[in-house]
C-alpha cells in the first residue's frame, strides 16, 4: 500500500469540475444516468463550491485527517479522492468533516499496525484455510477498470471459521484486504491504464446452498463488522453489487442488511434468483474472458483461483473438514503416490480430544496416537488452538483415517467442534 504524502494538485477549475452542462442539461443526464451524480464535470455550482472548500481543509489538515480521505494513496488523485467522500454524504460539508473524523477514529488502531500486511498473522491462521470456510476472491476486473470480488456467503461454516480466528481477527484481515490487496488491484490498473479513476469494485454475492440455519447472529456478525468499516471508511466504493443464487426467503434477510447500508449504496444492489438473468446482467457489466466460467464467462473458475490463493509455501493441496465430537469421530483423507500429508487440528474447546491416526484399511497400524488437543480458556476474543497431530509426514499413497475421541464425559449434553485441516505437500 502506498503511503499518502505530497498529495498532488490536480489543479481542476471549477468549470472543469462543473462541465458544460447548464442546469437542465445536467439533470436530464443524471437522471439517464445516476451514476454520474456528484462526479468531476458533472457537479452544480454550490457541489463545485463545497468541493474547494473541502479541498482548502484538507490541505490545511493534512496529517492522518488527509491520509483517511487518501485510503488508497496518491494515484487515485485528488478530484476522485474528494468527490468520493463528498458523495457520500451528497455534498454536505458539515457532515463529511463529521464522516471524516469518525473513520479516521475508526481506522487509528489499524493504521498504527500499517493495516495488517501479512494476512495469516491478521487472521492468526493461513489465509487458506480462512477462505476454505468463508470462499471469498478477487478475480478480473469489469468494463469500467472496477475490480471483481465474490463473495460466496452460501459457503461460510461458522463452525469452522470458530475454530480458527476470532471476529476481531477477521476484522484486521479485513482492513489487510482493503488496504493491500484490493489497493494492490486498483494501482496495478491503473499503472497498465492512466486513464483508469474509478477506484471502486463490483461484488458477485452468491447466495448459492444459503439456509436458513445460515442466517444468525454469529454469522451475521461478520458481514456487520466488515460493512460497518466500508460504510464509513471507504465510502463510495461500491459500483455495483449482484446478489445471485438468492433463495426465496432471502427477502426478510435482505431488509435487514439494507438497513446497515447508505441508502445510495443499497440502491447499487440487485437482487437476480434467475441464472440466466444474473449471467446477462454480470456479461453486460464484466467481459467473458474476465468473468469465471462458473458465472457465465470465460475466465478461471473461483475455486481454482481460491484453492491457490494463500496456501503455506510448499503446500499443494489442501482439504479442511468439521467434525463434532461428544464421545468420538473421524475424518478420512486419500493421499496420492509421491504426496506427503500433515494433519493439524483448531479447536476452541475446552473439553479436549485425543487424536490418532491410521490407515483407514486398518493394515498399516497406527501413525499417531493419543495427541491431546485442548483449548486453554473459553474466551472468544482470544485466538484457538492449533496442533499439528503428525510426528512426521505421512507417504502416499493410503488412505488416513482421523479419530478423535473426547477427553469429557461421554453423556455430555454438546459436542465439541473441531477443524481437521489435510495438507498435502
């Protein structure tokens, strides 16, 4: 991420940022348009006024006041950069110098820590096994230079997600996203395309295999935090949003999470069950070659993209697998001629397990036996257990067979979650 310094003036003249519209003519395009409400030649006189007064300010200011405002550093330039705070609370001077403080508040502790730039330490745990559990990528870029993200919600297991990090872990991943990789994107762009200025991104949220069961406050909690910090600090950021694969009692769900968002910004969201519908809408806005084949185009599929993104160096694959213990369970993984196989286990519970592992034939005895794995304290701010169960790699090709057996009572009420992850290297 770059970091804010000489902000240069991009010296745009208040006809420059007015245009050559008259005030009907401006209308009439907005409203063919929307989209171009509040941007540089598209502005009434007083929005042009209110732009340099915010200018004057900031420069004056400068210090983190300015680097806020500057969230993805000086390539954005300055018009693009102010217009976007000032959209977001449709011109209003006092109330984004109101927004500013409040997001520069909001992003100190993250910005104290250079907003998290190894994601495993973030997470406190490999970014791998995170979006194993919540799929979640970057992949191409839309017609307009914006950057893709998909979100696949469907696919978050909040179990497993419980038992490798913590919200506020997945907090300071989040800022780590925002602030490196997504930046990364939008200066690699615009490096390759000078004109490029919409520093914004289009999100697939694929609501595909989505229960009901889904939708509690655990996991919503996540999405929550995650918007609460977009809303605030990074504003105007969104182009467009589809929501795809919606099932029908998503509408309630939706009310809700509208409720979290500027209504500006909720109005960018579409909502398409129908995939023939969503493939048109995502092709109109994305070209195929950078669209993933699993949504209509022609690019890599997201979860080949996902499977090689933040795997441990020298890891070829990897499975992760949840599984509840009251008095026993087991996993089973097939590891391939000339594959080496490690096992570790998160956990946050404090009742332990004991783990073996064998071969799931029962012919080559037993690798691993009588590994504890136990959670020290039930606090939920604190980052879980994590134990690699294999002394030793384990060869291809067999098959292994994961047993954990619980070290509580065997009429416990509750079962205990652990994650089994399977690396393969």
């Amino acid at each position: 991420m770059s970091e804010v310094s000489e902000v240069p003036d991009s010296n745009w003249t208040k006809p420059q940022l007015m245009g050559t519209h008259n005030a009907s003519e401006l209308a009439a395009k907005i409203k063919v348009d929307p989209t171009l409400w509040g941007r540089p030649g598209y502005l009434t006189e007083d929005e042009a006024n209110t732009f340099q007064r915010f200018k004057e300010v900031v420069n004056i200011r400068g210090g983190d006041f300015r680097a806020t405002i500057y969230s993805f550093g000086n390539v954005e330039g300055e018009v693009y950069a102010l217009t976007r705070w000032l959209r977001a609370r449709k011109y209003v001077f006092d109330d984004v110098m109101i927004m500013v403080e409040e997001a520069s508040k909001c992003s100190a502790e993250a910005r104290a820590a250079k907003f998290y730039p190894n994601p495993t330490a973030a997470l406190g745990c490999p970014e791998a096994i995170y979006n194993a559990q919540y799929p979640q990528v970057y992949s191409g870029f839309a017609k307009n230079g914006s950057p893709v993200f998909i979100s696949k919600v469907g696919g978050l297991n909040i179990d497993a997600v419980e038992c490798i990090t913590t919200v506020r872990n997945i907090v300071k991943y989040h800022w780590y996203v925002q602030m490196h990789d997504f930046a990364n994107r939008l200066h690699t762009h615009k490096k390759a395309h000078p004109e490029f200025n919409r520093f914004e991104c289009v999100v697939i949220l694929d609501l595909e295999n989505l229960t009901m069961g889904q939708l509690t406050s655990r996991n919503l909690s996540i999405t929550k935090e995650q918007t609460a910090i977009d809303a605030l600090c990074f504003p105007e950021q969104l182009y467009k949003m589809y929501i795809v694969n919606s099932p029908r009692f998503f509408s309630a769900t939706w009310s809700l999470i509208k409720g979290w968002l500027d209504p500006r910004t909720a109005n960018k969201v579409e909502v398409i069950s129908s995939r023939k519908s969503w493939e048109q809408s995502l092709l109109q806005c994305i070209d195929a070659d950078q669209l993933p084949s699993d949504y209509g185009g022609k690019g890599p599929m997201t979860n080949d993209t996902m499977e090689k993104q933040g795997l441990t160096k020298g890891v070829k694959r990897m499975k992760t697998e949840v599984i509840y213990v009251r008095s026993s369970a087991t996993a089973t993984f097939d590891v391939k001629p000339g594959e080496k196989l490690n096992v570790t286990v998160f956990t946050r519970s404090t009742t332990g397990a004991k783990f073996s592992i064998t071969d799931d034939a029962g012919k080559r005895g037993i690798w691993v036996s009588d590994i504890e794995v136990k959670h020290a304290i039930n606090d939920p701010t604190r980052l879980p257990t994590a134990v690699e169960i294999t002394k030793k790699s384990i060869e291809g090709p067999m098959s292994v067979k994961v047993k954990a057996e619980s070290m509580g009572s065997r009429f416990s009420a509750s079962a205990s979650n652990y994650l089994v992850v399977f690396s393969v290297y």
